[in-house]
C-alpha cells in the first residue's frame, strides 16, 4: 500500500467524523454518550442523574441514590453503504459514600482498520447541600485513550517503512477534565472544562491537529411542573491548535417523563457555528426511555439521530442504552430526625412569664457522626417564626438518641404550637436552615403545643350574712386517737396484717402525700429468742413488706426507704426477760419501726447563752432569723414539719430546766415576728437536760417531722343536748370570677380554724361557681360548730388546666350562752420501761396546751372553773408496783413541763405566782400516776348513741405501746352539779 493510498483512507474516515459531529476529534469527545444523552442530540450536561452522567457532566453522579450499570451500542451511519462503523459504552457508579462520589466508563470505537478506546476514572463530592433541592457538586475526570491501526485490513501494497507508522501502530495517553453541576430548586446550572492538558493523540506526537482542544461546556435547564425539562448546551473550544476546528456547537433539547417516571420521550437538535457564523453539522434527535421503577431498576433508553445539512447521505445514527439500579443501600450520609411524637412541653399548660421546659428525643438516622449543629425552638406570631431558644449539640453519634431540654417563656397569654427543629437556626421557618449538610430535612421538625393562661380570680370579697353563731346549751367530749407508727408481726412472718393495720398506715401513707420533702426510713427487727434461724433477712423482708405497702397505698416509691444495715436487727426490747412476759417481749420485738427524715439539714440553728442570759440578741439572733425566714417555702410546702426550740440545760435542777424553758420560750417568741402568721401554730418549745461536755446552755432549733407518723389522728368528737337560740341560715355572696378559660369545677366549704378537713361542704360541681348559698350551721356529720373556733366560708374554683383561685370570708365566731361542760384529752406516748416521750413532738405540745390553758382560764365566767389533771399510765408488762411508779414518773415530768409553760406564757416569775394565779382564775392543775388501770379508748358519737371504742388492748403490742402514755384531761364545768 503506497503512502498516497494510506492517506487517502485516513482523509475517507476522517470524512466521517466530520459529517457525524463536526470535528477532526468530536468522536473522543462527545459519541462517548448514552441513548438518553444522544436522544437530547448532546444537551445532557445539566440533566444527567445516572450513570451515564459519567460521559456528560460527571457531577451528576451526585444525584443518584443507588449503585448503577449502564452499557450503550451506537450503530453510526445505517444505510450509507460504508463500511461498519459502531461503538460500545458502559458506565458503572456505586452509590454516593459520606458526600463522596465515583465512576469508571468505558468506550471502544470499532472500524475495520481503526480502532478508538478510552477509559475514564471519575471523582467528585458534594460539597454543599441545603434541603433537598439545593445543592452543589464538583468531579474530576482522569481520562486514558488509545488508538489502533489494523494492518490486517490494509491493501496489500501497503509500504510498511511509511514514516507516519514509524513509532508503531497503536498509542496511548492520559487526559484529564473538570465539571460542576449546581441544582438550586427547578433550575440546574452546568459547566464542564474538557481535555485540560490537550492530550496529544497523534502516532507521531507533536504532528499538526493531533491534540484533542481544550473546551468549555455550559447547560442550563429547568423543571417544569416535575413534567418537561427543557435544556440549552454550548460547547466553545478555546484552543488554538493547528489543525482544529473552532467552531461553537450548540445544542437545544427537551425531555418528559410520565407514568410515575417509567417512560420518556425527548427530542433535540444541535448545530455548529463556524467562524463565518454559517451553520452546519446540524442534527436532529428522538428519544425515548423505560425504566421498571422496580427495587432492581431496569432500564431501556433508544435514540435516533438525523443529519439534516450534510454534504453527503450518510443515513442515520442508532444508540441504544440498557442499564440497572441495584437495590437503594443505607446511604452514608447525615440524617439528624427528631423522633416522632417525642416533643413534649412540660408543664404542659403555664402562666403568663413562667418558663416551661420543651423536650425532645433527636437521633442520627444517617451514616456518619454530626458534630456542633443548633437546635432550636420557635413559633410563629403573624405567620412569622419567632425563636425561643437555641442550643448547640456538640455531637451525635451515628444511631445514637439524645434528649435535649428548651426554654420557652411568654409575657402573653395563648395558645402556642412549639416547634423544635434539629440541625437548623428556626429564623427561616418552616424550611429548615441547616448547618450540617443532610439528605432528607422532612424529619427534623417536631411539634407540640402549649397553653400559657393565667388562674381564674375572684373579682370581690366573700360576704356573709352574719358573723356571728349562736348557741344555747353544749355538752361535748373530744378525744384524740393515737398514733403507732410500729408495724408488729407474727413469729416467722412478714406479712402485714390489713385489719390490724390499714388505718396506721393510711393515714401515714396520706401525710407523706402532703409532705414532699420527707421520707420514710424502715428498719425492720426479728425476735432473737425464736427467729434467729432467719434472722436479719427476715427482719429485711418485713421492712420491704411495709414499704411495699406503702406504695400500694400511692405513696411515691422515693418516699419510702428500707434501712438493711448499720443496725441491731435482734434489738431485744428488753434483754434478760423471761417467764410470764416473754412472749409478749418477743411480739414486740418482731416489728418494722419508722423514722422521719427530712431533705432539709435538721439543725436550723443554735444560740449559745452567757451565763445569765435569757433574751437573744446580736449576729447569732440574726443569723437564725434568716436560715427560719429561709425554710417558708419549704414549711409551705410540707404542712406537717414543725420547728422545735429545744433548751438545753447544763445541770439536772429544776431550776437549769425552766430556764431551759424560759430561753427556748425567748427565741421563740422573736422568731414569731418575723415568721408569717400561719406557720406560728407550728413552732413549738421544749427543755431538756444537757447530755454533753459543753458547759454553756443553749437553744436548738430544729426542724421536726415526727408529726407525719406521731401526731394523733384528729379527733372523734360526739354531741348530747345540743340546742340553737336562733333557727336560721347563714347566707354567702360569692364575686364573680374572672379567667381567660374556661372554669372546669368548684367547691363552697366551710373550714374550721386549725382543721384539716372541711368543716361543712355546702355545694360543689361543675362549671363556674354560683353566686350565692346558704349554711345551715352544722357540719358534714352533723356536729355542732366548736364553740372556741371561728369558721370561713371558702370558695374554690379550678379551670380546664387546672388553676385554682380560692377565695375567704371574714370570719364567722360562735356564741356560747351556756357551756355545761367540756372534756379535751391530749396524748404524749413513752418508750417501754422509761420516762422518755417516743418523739420531742408530742412532749412539746404541751407548751402549745398551757398557751390554750391560760386564754381559757382568762375569760371563764363567775360560775365555772378548769380542772386540769396530767394521768401517766403503763401497760401490763412488769410488776404493779414498778408500773406504778413509773407512771407517777412520766406524768410529774409532764406536769412541771406544763407549769413552766404557763410562768412563760404568763408572764410569771417563780412558782409562787404560778399557784397564786391558778387560785385565782379557778384552775386546778394536778397529776397523778394510774399504771395500767385505765387502758386507753376514745368515746364517739354515733346515730344517735355515745361509743367507746378500746384502742389500748393490752393483749397486742400495738394496744401496749398506746397505753404507754401520759394524758392531759382538761374539764371544763361551768354550772356546777
């Protein structure tokens, strides 16, 4: 083959390269193409989003979801009568890894004395991402091409030393390309930059037009309705390269999908603009495309391409593209969520300027950690996001949950629908305005809604009818019933014992209710002498019996703590006893005892006397009427805590004990100036002997819960002739009341002074309360008002989030115009064998006792007098003579205790007053010991007939310990018999 007749092939398949796309090189440039690019006649640079990106705009790699194969056949120039000129493609791209992306293609271009191949290795990342529908992605192309001659094919005459083969038959070279694809909503934007270093494809490098020119490709297209996407192309080479054409190329297309995007169809045309602005290679195209929409999507793409201005017939080109979409994997990617239904406002309903928490449970549904993103909560006033409060989230693991906790507050009242939003600044609501880079931004918002209103007032007072009761004739008994907080058991057993029981324990159960800042501590015991075989783990099962009750009964598990160590579990009540009072030591040896502990330090404070000394004063007096004036609140808040103002005396004499007495008495009376007047009720005084190595006296003053388990349970209180110098009712206005929601319920009762209960409940129901009722003066049972107390009358009213306002009337007194007689028993229990008070509770309140003995006795007619007896009393364990003995024991202590109450209140100086003052207010104050004579019941009226009730039973140890205890009776007789 002559050199003449070698060129004269070459210019014949250069020829055709020209005709097809308008350049020396196009075919290394742009047939490397899939069916649904060729059917855009080229224009797929700004829609690619598969792996046929790969060819066109690798960018677009960014945009698929799952890993892709794609492999495409070009058939060129069907029916022109040339020798076979065709063209195999594939594409292959897994999916996008942490913003990563990847891609290898390759091409080979088959004719029979030319052979093209050319392999491409792609690299890209999304570098920005907002929502779903903006973002940004750059790639890199590292491109290897290779040519080959056939010299099978070559004529026969062929000169084999022509010096365009004299390197060889074949070459190979390397070529690199950049593109950028950005997607900002509907619209896509393109720019691709081919052949950077214009690759030198020439057998003989360094012959003119053997560098594939260097270009630059932009596209622009827009999605209509998620319906047709049109698109624009240009491709301009900014080479100058000898022997390469400059002409721009332009191409315009469009492309459709329907059927939930399982067919297309497109169309488009390109051209060429020479430098003489004259068109030519102009082409047109269709198109049409199936995809299975299937996990595995297959798919089909056919493209037709038709030369309209060639110089030549050269018939038609046909590409055809087949490709699959292996399953979606889990993509490495972010994706921060907030749970669903896991946004709550707590409290759910506030008022006005108070802050409530918001709450919600985010987690990282993605595949890589996200790191300092905000978190924010806001809601919407006018339709415009307000934001309440921001936090930034350090870290959040991969599969990890994190609850985190906003504030809300609002100075106006409302509805409000709060919306807490992960990975976002809220002050673009409701699109989300990320930090960290996410795939899918529909799961970061949670909702919830919260009521902000202010409690229902009363508009006006509480008026009443009359303020004054009036009675003729009254006979009453009052007694109290005592309390035993000790849970005793059978031998062997940690059962509770419901009819034994259930009154003690619900009553304690109802207070440690009221009173959340005190708990309960069990310590649990065994009998040494027949229980040992079990021994400290039985004692341990009752104490968890008790508490296990105790919760049944609602009290909060925290409450209520079993102590399991640091003890004598065998703690024998009396060691040595033996014969005919074994046993009943041994029932009381088997038992759970309480004990009060308080959140609070119990010591409040503690005032040191000179010698001398008895009214405090100075920084030490301060500084306890700040720490009192610091627990308000905290006695507010648990209405059965006392304050006690225990004297500590440095001797055993008398007289060191009144002083005790007299500077506890001091102390107190200062602190109630400056506490509010509903917690002076609550502050009690006590002396006792100085049990340790300092010499000077002092004043503790302590917190005490031992009213939650100690204190009695009320009283049972009956009537006999009881008659009404006036029949009528009373009548109560009741002010409207003002609340921005509705009213849910109310209440009208009638409450006695220093009860808990209702004395009276004249109406109740639901809705707004009425604006007037009427009492008839007697209570819930039927009883008779107190003739030493004053009445209110309370209206209560709660709205539909449960705020209250309540509302009292002045007070209502009663008159008494003849008072036969009155009974009042106060009770102090003891320790076994002892003259010790069971709790500093109830000794103190025999100060509170002498106070109501003094006003008593101040306002007394001519014709009554007061007999005031303290009556110590034992149960029947050990001998008469020693029970004897120790029941005179425990009531004189309680008696001086009571005369040094009166010289304090009093205002007396010495026992010689003290008696003087008793003559002449006509009180008779005496005590006496009765041992076990009289066991302890409580008297009661019911339907009609008094009852006595025995609660002392001396043959179980509940009965025993009630029986153990000092009795204060106060009579009252004002016409004598």
């Amino acid at each position: 083959m002559t050199s003449n007749k070698l060129a004269g092939r070459m210019i014949y398949i250069a020829m055709l390269f020209a005709i097809f796309v308008g350049a020396s090189f196009a075919q290394l440039d742009n047939s490397f193409e899939s069916a649904r690019a060729a059917g855009l006649a080229g224009a797929y640079l700004t829609i690619g989003d598969d792996a046929s990106a790969i060819a066109s705009n690798p960018s677009g790699l960014m945009r698929i979801d799952r890993t892709q194969l794609t492999g495409s056949y070009t058939r060129f120039f069907t029916g022109a009568g040339i020798p076979t000129l065709q063209e195999g493609s594939v594409y292959f791209s897994p999916f996008m890894w942490n913003r990563f992306f990847v891609g290898v293609g390759a091409n080979y271009f088959m004719h029979d004395i030319y052979n093209q191949q050319m392999g491409t290795l792609v690299i890209g990342r999304e570098i920005y991402r907002k929502g779903r529908n903006v973002r940004l992605g750059l790639a890199v192309n590292a491109n290897l091409y290779r040519i080959d001659y056939n010299t099978a094919h070559f004529s026969d005459d062929f000169e084999h030393g022509d010096p365009v083969f004299r390197d060889g038959y074949n070459k190979m070279t390397y070529g690199a390309d950049f593109s950028m694809l950005a997607d900002i909503g509907a619209a896509s934007i393109g720019v691709k930059a081919l052949n950077l270093n214009e690759p030198d494809i020439s057998l003989r490098g360094g012959a003119a037009g053997g560098r594939l020119p260097r270009k630059v490709l932009a596209g622009m297209a827009y999605n209509i309705l998620d319906y047709v996407t049109p698109t624009v192309e240009v491709e301009v080479p900014i080479s100058d390269e000898v022997g390469v054409a400059d002409e721009m190329s332009v191409a315009f297309g469009a492309e459709s999908w329907f059927l939930n995007r399982m067919l297309a169809t497109r169309a488009g045309f390109s051209t060429m603009i020479g430098s003489e602005s004259e068109s030519k290679g102009s082409l047109v195209s269709l198109g049409m495309s199936f995809r299975s929409r299937t996990e595995w999507d297959a798919g089909l793409d056919y493209a037709i391409q038709i030369p309209i201005d060639s110089p030549v017939e050269i018939g038609q080109t046909h590409k055809v593209s087949m490709g699959i979409g292996m399953r979606k994997p889990v993509r490495v990617i972010t994706d921060l969520a907030v749970v669903p239904n896991s946004v709550r406002a707590v409290p759910e309903h506030v008022t006005p300027g108070t802050p409530a928490r918001v709450s919600a449970v985010i987690t990282n549904l993605g595949d890589m950690d996200a790191r300092n993103f905000p978190m924010s909560l806001y809601y919407f006033v006018d339709g415009k996001p307000v934001v309440a409060d921001q936090i930034t989230i350090d870290e959040l693991a991969v599969g990890e949950e994190l609850q985190v906790s906003l504030e809300f507050v609002s100075t106006k009242a409302g509805r409000f629908e709060l919306f807490a939003s992960v990975n976002d600044y809220g002050n673009r609501a409701p699109a989300v305005n990320n930090k960290v880079l996410e795939w899918d931004l529909d799961n970061n918002t949670g909702a919830t809604e919260l009521d902000c209103f202010g409690p229902p007032v009363f508009d006006g007072e509480i008026a009443t009818s009359r303020d004054e009761i009036e009675i003729s004739t009254i006979s009453r008994v009052r007694e109290e019933a005592p309390m035993v907080p000790m849970i005793f058991f059978d031998a062997g057993a940690d059962n509770v014992r419901q009819s034994r029981f259930d009154n003690i324990l619900r009553t304690i159960a109802d207070r440690l209710k009221r009173n959340p800042d005190a708990t309960l501590e069990l310590r649990g015991h065994y009998d040494a002498i027949g229980e040992s075989a079990e021994g400290r783990d039985l004692a341990i099962r009752r104490a968890r019996k008790v508490r296990d009750y105790l919760v049944g009964l609602g009290v909060s598990a925290g409450q209520v703590v079993v102590i399991d160590d640091g003890y004598d579990f065998a703690a024998d009540l009396v060691k040595g006893v033996s014969g005919e009072f074994r046993s009943k030591i041994s029932e009381e040896n088997r038992n759970v005892d309480m004990k009060i502990r308080l959140t609070e330090e119990t010591i409040i404070c503690e005032y040191i006397f000179d010698e001398g000394e008895y009214i405090p004063r100075g920084d030490g007096l301060d500084a306890c009427i700040k720490r009192l004036e610091g627990l308000i609140s905290f006695l507010d808040r648990n209405p059965d805590v006392n304050i006690v103002f225990r004297g500590r005396a440095n001797c055993l004499e008398q007289v060191c004990l009144k002083d005790a007495f007299i500077r506890a008495s001091e102390l107190r009376r200062i602190a109630d100036r400056n506490i509010p007047d509903r917690l002076s009720s609550r502050m009690f005084v006590l002396s006792s002997d100085w049990t340790s190595d300092v010499e000077d006296p002092r004043v503790e003053v302590v917190l005490d819960g031992d009213a939650i388990i100690f204190r009695p349970r009320g009283s049972m209180a009956g009537r006999d002739a009881l008659e009404f110098s006036e029949l009528g009712e009373i009548e109560v206005s009741i002010a409207p009341v003002r609340s921005e929601v509705e009213i849910d319920s109310f209440a009208i009762y009638v409450v006695e002074e220093g009860a808990e209960e209702p004395f009276a409940i004249l109406t109740a129901g639901k809705g707004a309360p009425p604006s007037s009722v009427n009492w008839t003066w007697f209570g819930v049972a039927g009883q008779p008002p107190d003739p030493e107390k004053r009445y209110n009358v309370e209206v209560f009213a709660e709205d539909v989030y449960g705020q209250s306002a309540k509302a009292r009337s002045k007070p209502i007194g009663v008159k008494v115009q003849e008072q036969e007689e009155r009974r009042e028993l106060f009770i102090i229990s003891f320790n076994f064998g002892k003259a010790d008070a069971t709790s500093e509770f109830l000794e103190a309140r025999v100060a509170a006792l002498a106070d109501r003995l003094a006003e008593r006795a101040k306002y007394l007619g001519p014709n009554a007098k007061i007999k005031a007896t303290v009556i110590g009393h034992t149960d029947t364990v050990g001998s008469p003579r020693a029970n004897r003995e120790l029941s005179i024991e425990r009531a004189r202590k309680e008696y001086i205790s009571l005369r040094h109450g009166l010289m304090q209140v009093l205002g007396l100086k010495n026992e010689e007053e003290l008696d003087g003052w008793l003559r002449s207010h006509r009180v008779e104050l005496s005590y006496e010991g009765r041992s076990f004579e009289e066991p302890m019941t409580v008297s009661y009226w019911e339907q009609g007939y008094w009852r006595t009730q025995l609660v002392g039973d001396n043959e179980v140890p509940e009965g025993r310990l009630v029986n153990r205890r000092v009795v204060l009776e106060v009579l009252t007789v004002t016409r004598e018999e």
